[in-house]
C-alpha cells in the first residue's frame, strides 16, 4: 500500500485541509485519495459528502465505522465542514475521542474557526500534523506559482506573461489552472511552447475588472501607472463613478491631515469624528502621509471642472486619467516629520 512506503509517513486517522484555495483543496483530497488506495480512485471504499447530503450524525458514525471491503482502510471525504450543522460537528468531535484504526477522514474547510471545537479535535491528534493549509498564495507570490504550474502543462512563461495572465484571469488558482490547461492545447496545436505576453493577450479573455476602490488605493499611493491599469480595466464601472470615489479618497485625505495637524488628533480619534472605522480608513491614512495639504486642495478645486466636462459629453475616460496622473505626480516636497 501506498501509505507503507519509507519516504511516507503514517496515515493519521483525520486531515483537515484549512484554507480558501481551491485548487489546492482539489489537489491534497486527490494526492490523499492515491496515499490511501496507492491508486486515484476506489469507489467501494471511498465516500465523499458535502454537509446537504449527511442525513443525520447516525449516518455520519456509519460511514466512518464501516469496515474496508477488501482492502486496508476506508477514506471518508467531507467537503465545506466549516458549514456542517452544531449536531454533525459534535458527532466528528466525539468520534475523534477514539477513531476507526481502519478508516482516514478528510476534512475540508475554507474558514473554520481556530476556536471551534471541530478545529481543536483535529489540532489535538498527533500535535495538529494533520491539519494541512490550503491557503490562498500572496499576489506577489503568484506569478512564479503560475510558472511552475504552466510547466505542469508543459508550457514555458516568461514571469511578465504570467503577471499579464493573473491580471487578465485573477488569483483564483483553479480557474488558472483551467485556462493554462486551455492554453496548453492551443500551443501543442501550434507546435510551440512558449507562452508569450503578446500570446496572452491575444488568446486569453479577460475575466477581471478593477472596482472603484482600486482606483482610489493606487491614487492613494501615487501610484500613476497603477491608477492608469485601473482605468483601462472600468468594464462595467463608469469614469464618473471612479472619479467620484477619487475625489471622496482625497476629501478624506485632507481631513486627516487636517484632523492630525492642527487638533492633534489619534487615527482612532480621527476616524471617530469621520464616522468610520480606523481599519475603514488604513489606505487613506498611508496617503494622507504622501501628499501635502496644498496638493489636495488643489486637485479638488479642479474636480468640479473636470465633472462638469465629463458629464458635457467630453472623453471621461482620458478626462480621468489625465486627473489622476496629474494627482500622482508629486509637486512639493513630501511632508515633514508630523505624521501627517
């Protein structure tokens, strides 16, 4: 068996695959479904349930006691355990008190609370080897991720194409997967393997929009090549909602300096008299440090302006981004040791 072999540990009685990936979800259930079996599949001795289809806790302790049929262990998969009802969690709880020594469970679960009593029946079987993190990967570690999974489909990107494909598809790694698996096909078809940013665009729909709140974030940081991303990303979104948001950022920015300057005032304080939750107002915080109090004024004096050419049937779109890039673009000094 599979689970015998040197290089493997012992098959612990529980798993608990914790985190919001799904792909990686998708690929521990099956790397434990061949650790079990030796091979992908054994339909007599593996059950897979999501909470709708468990009955009641007497046909949950039935399928985790049942004996194997032919073979060493059963492998009872249960997907979205953060969803199963108080009476099903307590059952997997008090079964863990003594498990099957013939059946693994798998349990998997996207936002199960480190408090909960399933979570802690886990973490206390072998010192909580067996719960295994399924979570989602940082932006900044994604474009090598999507290399290594694109050589997977014996494709090769260069790591400018693999950032081109996450801001076209997004950091959902299964729908990754699947567009890589597409594209795979497409160049064996071409005879190539050689994935370029060009092949990407040209080949790969865009799923992805930016929300206005982006916009105002990378306006927040100065960021005028990021604001301009945005931009060409509106899809649904009108300029005249993105800009609105960006002149609301800086309202908020001006206030903070403001608020901080002249009554010296706390950021807890300072959001208090805004009507906002601190963490509510953490972006506009960081770039009330980047932009002077003149620079803010300035841009809202010519807001009202640029909104009345916007709506007077001038381009909004480049009417927006010459504003933003204009924000952006740093005119004085930045500002001193004061906090804001």
């Amino acid at each position: 068996m599979a689970d015998q072999a040197q290089s493997e540990p012992p098959l612990l009685p529980v798993y608990l695959f914790h985190g919001d990936d799904e792909l990686k979800q998708e690929t521990l259930r099956k790397r434990l479904v061949k650790r079990v079996f030796g091979s992908e599949d054994d339909n007599l001795n593996l059950q897979v349930f999501s909470p709708e289809q468990i009955r009641d806790s007497d046909q949950l302790l039935d399928a985790l006691c049942t004996l194997p049929f032919m073979a060493e262990r059963r492998l009872v998969i249960i997907k979205d355990a953060d969803r199963l009802s108080k009476a099903l969690s307590e059952t997997i709880v008090d079964y863990l008190k003594a498990p099957s020594e013939t059946t693994v469970l798998a349990l998997s679960a996207s936002k199960l609370s480190v408090a909960t009593r399933l979570y802690k029946a886990v973490a206390a079987i072998a010192k909580g080897k067996g719960i295994v993190s399924a979570a989602t990967l940082r932006m900044n570690e994604l474009p090598t991720f999507i290399q290594r999974m694109a050589a997977g489909f014996g494709l090769s990107l260069s790591l400018d194409a693999a950032a081109e494909l996450l801001d076209r598809i997004g950091p959902t790694t299964l729908t990754l997967s699947t567009e890589l698996r597409r594209l795979s096909a497409w160049a064996q078809a071409q005879k190539i393997n050689q994935i370029t940013v060009d092949i990407i665009r040209e080949h790969v729909q865009r799923l992805t929009e930016s929300k206005p709140w982006d916009l105002a974030d990378a306006l927040s940081r100065r960021e005028g090549a990021e604001c301009l991303k945005h931009i060409r990303r509106l899809g649904s979104t009108k300029p005249t909602t993105l800009f609105a948001y960006c002149v609301s950022r800086l309202r908020e920015m001006l206030s903070i300096k403001a608020l901080g300057q002249h009554r010296n005032l706390s950021n807890q304080h300072i959001a208090e008299v805004l009507g906002r939750q601190e963490w509510q107002l953490r972006t506009a915080f960081a770039g009330a440090r980047l932009y002077s109090s003149d620079e803010l004024i300035e841009a809202l004096i010519a807001a009202p302006s640029i909104e009345a050419r916007m709506k007077s049937g001038e381009d909004a779109e480049q009417l927006l981004s010459l504003w933003v890039t204009g924000c952006c673009q740093p005119r004085q000094p930045r500002q001193s040791a004061r906090p804001y």
